[in-house]
C-alpha cells in the first residue's frame, strides 16, 4: 500500500490492549553480499508500542506486522530536526545581529533549544497520539 511502513516484528510483551513489538530496523545495504565486510552495513533493534484492540489473540514470540503511516516518519523528522535546526539558525542570526558577538549568539542559539524541547516534553502526550501505529497479523 502507498504511503505506508511496514515492518517485521515480533511480540515481546502484551499488557492489556499496548503491545510492545521488536523490531529490526536494517540499512538498506544488508542485502548486499559484501555487508560482512563493510562497515556502512548496519541494523538496529527497537521497540515499538502498538494500541492493539483486534479480535485475534496476539502471545509473546508471535511474528507479526507493524504499519504506520509513512507521513509520520516525515512529521517526527521535522518535530526532531527540522524545526530546532531552524529555530537555531533564527536564534543564532538574531544573537549575532543585536549583540555584535558570535560567541553570544551561539549562546542564544543553544538556549533556544531547551525550552523548545522542554514543551515537546511537556507535550509528549499529545504527540504520542498523533503516532498510532496497527499490527498486522
């Protein structure tokens, strides 16, 4: 389906309907048959927490599917990199205009960062919803 992640998983723990599933995340070079030797070949494990309400039982070991949209990855770059990136050249370019000096400006500009995270902090419920991922069996 367009517009759509999916990814291998398996079950590590149920807790009520929040699921949480393993999975691997692999570069797109593993297929490669040089990946033993190149150090560019990389794959990480993480978990993933899934609102699971189907009618199927899910248990623990159980492969399964996980599916989100493919317009979240885009939004959580931009909540994680784009805008600090630039609300940090804002702040830089506005430090050094009105004080003269680049070591002031870095200053500012590093000082806008922890209010910015501190309210994604804050907010983190609010986001958390807009993130839903489903399983697939």
């Amino acid at each position: 389906m367009a517009g759509e992640i999916r990814h291998q998983g398996v079950v590590d723990m149920i807790d009520g309907q929040t699921v949480i599933v393993r999975i691997t995340q692999q570069s797109a070079c593993t297929g490669c048959q040089a990946r033993s030797i190149c150090h560019a070949a990389e794959s990480k494990e993480k978990q993933v927490q899934v609102h699971y309400s189907g009618t199927d039982a899910l248990v623990v070991g159980q492969e399964v599917t996980v599916c989100g949209e493919e317009s979240l990855g885009i939004k959580a770059v931009g909540l994680a990199f784009g805008l600090p990136l630039l609300l940090l050249l804002a702040a830089l370019i506005t430090g050094i205009s009105l004080t003269g000096s680049e070591k002031a400006g870095a200053l500012c500009a590093l000082c806008v960062l922890v209010p910015y995270y501190m309210v994604l902090y804050v907010l983190k419920d609010r986001i958390k919803k807009d993130f839903q991922f489903r399983i697939i069996i």
